[in-house]
C-alpha cells in the first residue's frame, strides 16, 4: 500500500493542511521526501529538533534507554527522570520541575498551579490571569482561553472566566488591569505564533515589579524560545529577569514529545500529591532523551556558536533583502527569526513557504504576514549556505 497526500485527505480529520510532500527521512538539516528530493530545513519540525534530524548521539540514548525501560507510570520515579529535573534545576532558577508531554500541558499545568498557589495564600477571590493579545499557549481550552487568538478560543462554548488581555509590551496597560485579584500574568519573551515579536527588557522588569508589588505570579511561556532557540539556555536569562513558574517544551526531547513546568519549592507545594498529574510526563525515555539534549545545548560553546550562527542567518536575510526588498524588518533573537513582508504581500506569507518548498526548502510562517525561519541550532555553514541559495531562487519569484 502506498499512502499520498491523498490518504490525507480521506482518513485523517482535516484541522491541518500539510504540504503536498511527505518527508520520508531526515539527518542533520535535510530531508528527503517520497521521491528522494531532498530538502534543506530552516524549520527544525518548527523549533523542535534543534540539534537537526536523528543526530547519532540522540539515536544512541534511544536505542539504549530502548532497551531498558520505556515507562513505569508515576507510582514509580525514574532514574533518567531524576537526571533530566537535576539538570533542569542546576542549570536554571528553578529548585522544583514537573513533566508532561507538550507545551499546552506544561501551561496548563502552570496556569492550574498559579490558580492553587493563590487560593492556598490569599483566597479564592485572587483568581485573575493577565495575558497578552497575540499570544499562544496551546490548544487546551483553558490555554485558548488563556491566550490572546479569539479564533483559537471561540466556539468551544464557555470558557474558563477571570482572564483579561492587554497588548503586549505595554506597561500601562498592565498597571490598568493588574490588581490583588490577579493571581499571576503569562507571556512569551518572544511572541512566536504571531510574529516574532520580542518582549522590550523593561516591559519586562515592568511587570516582573508589578507581580512582586500584587502578589502575583510571572509565567513565562518558553516552550518555543526555550532549550538554546534564542541563543541562552532559556530566554529569562538573556533579559536578567526571573519568572516564578517557567514553562519548556518542543526541543527539550528534539522531537520526542517533553515537556516541563519549573518553578520555586514554595510555589511548587501547592501540587501536593494527588492534586495535578498525567500518565506519560516524566516517562524514562523521554526523560533520557532530554537529558542529553540539555547536556548538549546547555555547552556555553554551543550557545555562543548560536549567536554566531545567528548573525550569519540575519546578515544573509539581510543580503537578499537589499537584493529583492520584500521585507520592511527583519527581527528576533538567536535562531528565532522573523522577517516581515511589505505590504504588498500582506496574507501571502503562506505563498513563499508553498514556493520555497518548491525550491526544496522548509520555511515556516508566523501569523500572515511574516515568514519564520527556526533552523536546527546546529545548521552548517554547508546546509546554510545551500538553504539560502534555494531561498534566493524562491524570493526572486516574488520579486
Ligand atoms: C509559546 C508556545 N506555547 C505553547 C505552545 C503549544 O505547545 P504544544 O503544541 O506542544 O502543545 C506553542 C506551540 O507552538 C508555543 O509556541
């Protein structure tokens, strides 16, 4: 039996549309489809496999970790789950860590444990979350609601209550809804899903000293920016400011499904037993998987080299912008970039992915009008340079 796009369409239900292409095979930042054509990939699986497809060092802690003990359920720990969380601790501001299996369920998690943290020391009436339009935390309900996308949220009948929405980046516009009610504000340092919009540092401190003066908490949503995307091991640290609960995800298992809320001892008492928890977070093989990626990618060299890489990806933007002017800016920080479109090809973003892959390159979007870029952080200068003369031949399309 051969499967198609086509099977697509006839067995799966249809809340995606993927690419007409099926990759077949991946190593490092290529893919091969169906057919053999082979594809550079600027996506990482979008800002997952960040140390490329199938790296051999991962394979192997697949393999052995395979080879001895899958799952055990939480009635028993593990010693790969106790390794990952002393990593995550050591390397972080966090003393406590819990794990689930995707980044919708690490901020539901995060936003449950807010919810309880403020019933257990102020009351029930301190229920208020302050969130950002734009933003996106996943495809829970409570995370839709959450969220700052009315599409995501709409039509799913009531949602959860006491959750308010304020632009992003902009002080007052907390100082004007932030009060003791509020039990803790969520944002992404850097707004992925709508654009890469990065968090200005004192909007940042802003509302760090906000929540410290309302006794509320700060939760950071990481799971796109985290595990070295933006050049640190997790975005708070390039800004110097410290959430309460901070949430991980997409790269922590490279494409093995992880994911972890960190926060402090006292915080995290409110998750006494038997209060939040999930049959898969924290299984061993997941867990012996994230170990060695936070191993990898916490390397002070590793991260510098994403800097540099960085600079490589925006300068190489850049050329092609002088070459073809279709971007009004090209932003973000590590290897999360964005460039956005002129006006012209406002809502066309999804056009240059559909004529990159094309010219057998993997591009993402992020909201209408801005094209993604999140290769593996540990693209080649090889790979690079031959993802951007196939961008070069996609964008002189459009030009
Ligand atoms: C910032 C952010 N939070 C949460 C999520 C949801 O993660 P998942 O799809 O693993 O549930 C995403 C996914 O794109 C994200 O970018």
């Amino acid at each position: 039996m051969t499967y198609t796009r086509q099977t697509f369409d006839e067995v799966m239900i249809q809340n995606y549309n993927p690419a007409n292409f099926i990759p077949v095979k991946g190593k490092g930042s290529r893919v091969w489809d169906q057919d053999g054509r082979e594809y550079i990939d600027f996506t990482s699986g979008i800002a997952v496999n960040s140390l490329g497809h199938c790296p051999d060092e991962l394979v192997d802690v697949l393999k052995s970790q395979g080879e001895k003990l899958w799952h055990s359920s939480n009635w028993f720990t593990s010693e790969p789950t106790l390794a990952l969380a002393s990593k995550l601790v050591q390397h972080t501001f966090a003393e406590r860590v819990m794990f689930a299996n995707s980044g919708a369920e690490a901020n539901e998690a995060a936003l449950k444990l807010a919810r309880r943290y403020a019933v257990d020391h102020f009351g029930y009436q301190k229920s208020k979350i302050i969130s950002f339009k734009q933003s996106f935390h996943g495809r829970t309900l409570f995370t839709v609601s959450v969220a700052g996308q009315p599409k995501y949220s709409d039509g799913f009948g009531p949602k959860p209550a006491d959750i308010v929405h304020v632009p992003f980046n902009d002080l007052d516009a907390v100082k004007a809804v932030i009060d003791d009610h509020t039990c803790a504000v969520i944002l992404e340092p850097i707004q992925g899903e709508s654009g890469i919009i990065p968090a200005k540092q004192e909007f940042l401190q802003g509302v760090r000293e906000l929540c410290n003066q309302f006794n509320a908490l700060l939760i950071f949503d990481e799971v796109q920016t985290g595990v070295g995307r933006t050049g640190y091991l997790y975005a708070y640290q390039k800004y110097g400011v410290i959430p309460d609960i901070l949430t991980t995800a997409k790269a922590l298992g490279n494409g093995f499904p992880i994911s972890a809320m960190l926060t402090t001892d006292k915080i995290s008492k409110s998750f006494a037993p038997g209060v939040h928890g999930t049959t898969f977070g924290g299984n061993p093989l997941a867990c012996a998987i994230g170990e060695k990626v936070i191993d990898i990618i916490a390397q002070p060299e590793f991260l510098a080299k994403i800097n540099r890489t960085s600079a490589l990806f925006k300068a190489e933007l850049a050329k092609l912008n002088e070459k073809y002017h279709l971007f009004t800016e090209i932003r973000g920080e590590g290897l999360l970039i964005g460039a956005e479109l002129i006006e012209k090809f406002h809502s066309k973003a999804g056009d240059f992915v559909s004529q990159c892959a094309k010219d057998g390159l993997m591009i993402l979007v992020a909201g209408p009008n801005v094209l993604r870029f999140a290769p593996a952080l540990n693209i080649s200068e090889e790979e690079l340079k031959q993802g951007f003369e196939k961008l070069d031949n996609a964008l002189a399309k459009f030009s």
